[in-house]
C-alpha cells in the first residue's frame, strides 16, 4: 500500500537547492530532465471530483507577518535530508507557469499539477504516430488522445520531451462544507515503470516529489518569495509503478491557497517560477525521518499557524487578540498626542511670557529663558514619541490630526527666542 507523507505550507522567502547532486540517468532518448505544471482542466482520472472555483476575494487570503516564519521550510528541509544522505539521487528543474485562470471576472485556481521527469529529444511529440496513424503510448495503451489534455501536448513539444521515466497528476479538492480559501491536494494518477536515476530497480525503495511556487524575482533564477509547496514522500513508490486510473488515491493535508496578486491577463494571473525536485533513495525511511525531524524540531511554528488559519476557534482568539493588540497601540498613539498637547501649551505660555519681558532683574529673565529651553526639549521629545505612537498604530491622517507636524510646530514656537 503506497505510503505518502504530504506537507504543504505557503510562505514569502526564498531558497536554494544548492545540496544536491544531480546523477540522472540518460535513456535511449536523451538526458532526462524534470518539469512541473498546471493545467486549466481536471485532472483525466478524477471523474466527478469538485475542482476548486474560487473567486478574488477567496484567492487573496491575507496572510499574517507571523507567516514570514513558515517558508521556506520543506526545501530547506530536503536539502538538509539530501546534504545527509549521499546515496539518495535527486533532478532538479525549473520552469515559469501560472497559479490562476481567469474567465472574465473570476479567478479560479489551475485544476490539475502535473510533474514530469522525461528525457530530452529533438521533436518532442507526446502522442507519436507510425506510418500516419496514431497509436496507445504510454499515457493511454489504447488511444493516447483519449482524454489528454491540450497544455500536456503543448508542453511536450515546448521542452521537446520524449517518453516519461515518471509522471505523476495532482489535483486539488474543495471538499464539501470546507472553507473556500483552503483546498487537499489529491494524487490521481503515477507512471513510474522504470529507475529515474542509475540506481539499480531493486535497490531503489522510495520517490518523492518537491514543487515549490515563488513569486518572479529580480533574475532569470527562481529567487522570489516562496507561495506554496508540496511535498509528496513515499516509502511504497517504486519502478514498477504505474496507476492509469483512479484507483492510487492519496489524499493530502489542507492547503491554504496564496493570493492572487497584481494585475489579472486575459486568460491567467498568479506568475510563478516553479521548482521541482524528484529524489530516489534506497531507505526511504530514514530520507523521510530526517526530512520530518528538520521540520519538527525547527518549524513548530508552521503547525501552529497552519491550525490557526483553518480552526475556527483559533482563528476567532487570533482575531481578538490582534484587535486588543490594535486597540492598545491606538490608545497609545492618542495618550502620547495628549502629552504632547500639554507641552504645546505651556511652550506657548512661555513664549508669550517671554515676550512680556516682565522681569524684575537680569537674573529672573535668564532662568525665565533656560525654562524655555527645556520646555523646547521636552516638546520635541514628547512630539517624537506621539509621532512614533500614531505611525505604529497605523492611524491615518496627519500625526495627532494637526495642521503641522509636532517636529515643525516646535522648531517654529522655538526659532522665536
């Protein structure tokens, strides 16, 4: 029975993959390379199963400042498991695509993840014909039109791609009565008839896959803000393995989507720069112990957040602490405006006793004028301090509503004397 551990987090930070020793093995066709992406359409095998239509506001789920913490975590943690298991073979690919379609006003997420490990050739075709006629091949043994979609073909001829040494289809569920921002990631199809790598078929005793999403950065590299993963490690995935219907279903945790972010194309949004990582390893348990102990033992706080996005009480106690939180910071921001009020005031008493100049000798005016001077500072200092206040509080309008800001209001009461 297959095995499979499936961890998905959403997250805002990039990393490398720069552990890893990439040993493929070439096949008759070519050196063989790995590809991820998304389709418009449900994945072939899940007949009847609810693909997720989500619309703008579901797509653009707010994620918390705490989330900066959770990214990044499964690739760091296959790297780490890669940096200690030597014997482990992984291929690493990259590729762009888009998270989203768009049907006029609605923003749907993609219904099926496909993930490749191929060969390269000269003419890629995924359906090849002999003497004009089209024949089975290795998607479907009878007809291999039958049921495929268009963006598989177009993508066999864009990275020019022969047979598949693996190939495997995910699709993602709204469950019914589930939340509308989350989704579970569904396993349909895998076509896995022979080793990726050079290790021999009967040493080779588990497969996973790693799919990162990230934002476009500055480069042609794929250095932007993690916005989704997914990990698929299976300890019963070995050659041999080939499901051509939707009997090996492998249902995952939830998923929170990302947004939606920037301006919407006629037919897509959401770019991304996809990562894929497929690994064979002869002792698939210790691959996913080290892999499970990096996340455990330096990730807790990923968990934690994660439950709280789908746990309505969680959720609702966030909600209020963060209000308490806001409530705190204003009623900060408007005692510290009321502090400085007070200085403003008696600045101005000063100032205007000053101008009277009504002392009895020297000596009174200069201790009258060294008073001044301090009420300068101490309305500089309290000015500061509400100004600080009003911008941590995220209180909109001028600082303490006022016509100048405090900074130039006491410069100017000051500059007078």
């Amino acid at each position: 029975m297959l095995k499979t551990i499936w961890i998905v987090f959403l997250s805002c930070l990039a990393a490398g993959c720069g552990y890893f020793d990439v040993k493929p093995r070439d096949s008759e066709q070519g050196t063989v390379i790995a590809r991820a992406f998304f389709s418009n359409s449900a994945c072939s095998a899940s007949g009847g199963v609810s693909e997720s239509a989500l619309g703008v506001k579901a797509l653009t789920f707010g994620v918390d400042k705490v989330s900066e913490w959770v990214v990044g975590y499964l690739t760091d943690a296959v790297a780490q498991a890669a940096k200690a298991d030597r014997e482990t073979v992984t291929i690493i690919g990259q590729n762009p695509d888009y998270l989203f379609g768009v049907q006029g006003e609605t923003v749907r997420m993609r219904g099926c993840l496909y993930v490749v490990v191929a060969p390269r050739v000269k003419k890629g075709e995924f359906c090849p014909q002999t003497a004009g006629k089209s024949q089975g091949n290795w998607y479907n043994p009878v007809n291999c039109k039958s049921g495929v979609a268009i963006e598989m073909v177009d993508k066999w001829k864009e990275w020019s791609l022969g047979t598949p040494t693996f190939f495997a289809q995910i699709s993602f569920k709204v469950p019914k009565g589930g939340p509308a921002s989350t989704v579970i990631p569904q396993v349909y199809k895998i076509y896995y008839p022979k080793p990726v790598t050079t290790m021999n078929e009967d040493k080779v005793k588990g497969f996973s896959i790693l799919v990162s999403a990230s934002k476009p950065g500055m480069s042609t590299q794929s250095t932007g803000d993690k916005v989704m993963e997914v990990f698929i490690g299976g300890d019963g995935v070995t050659p041999k393995t080939v499901s051509t219907d939707n009997s090996l279903q492998t249902s995952g945790l939830w998923v929170n989507l990302p947004a939606q972010e920037g301006e919407k194309g006629e037919s897509y949004a959401g770019p991304v720069n996809l990562t894929v990582t497929v690994a064979e390893t002869p002792h698939p348990t210790v691959w996913l112990q080290t892999i499970a102990d990096f996340v455990a033992t330096q990730k807790q706080p990923a968990t934690d957040w994660l439950r709280a996005q789908v746990d309505p009480v969680a959720k609702a106690a966030a909600a209020n602490a963060e209000e308490v939180a806001a409530a705190t910071l204003r009623k900060s921001a408007h005692e510290s405006c009321s502090a400085f009020s007070t200085q403003v005031e008696k600045l101005s008493e000063s100032a205007e006793e000053l101008s009277r100049n009504a002392y009895a000798n020297y000596e009174e005016r200069q201790r009258a004028l060294s008073a001044f001077a301090i009420g300068c500072d101490d309305a500089n200092l309290a000015g500061s301090a509400a100004t600080q206040a009003w911008e941590k509080a995220g209180l909109k309008g001028a600082v303490c509503l006022r016509d100048q800001a405090p900074k130039h209001q006491i410069k100017a009461l000051c500059a007078s004397r």
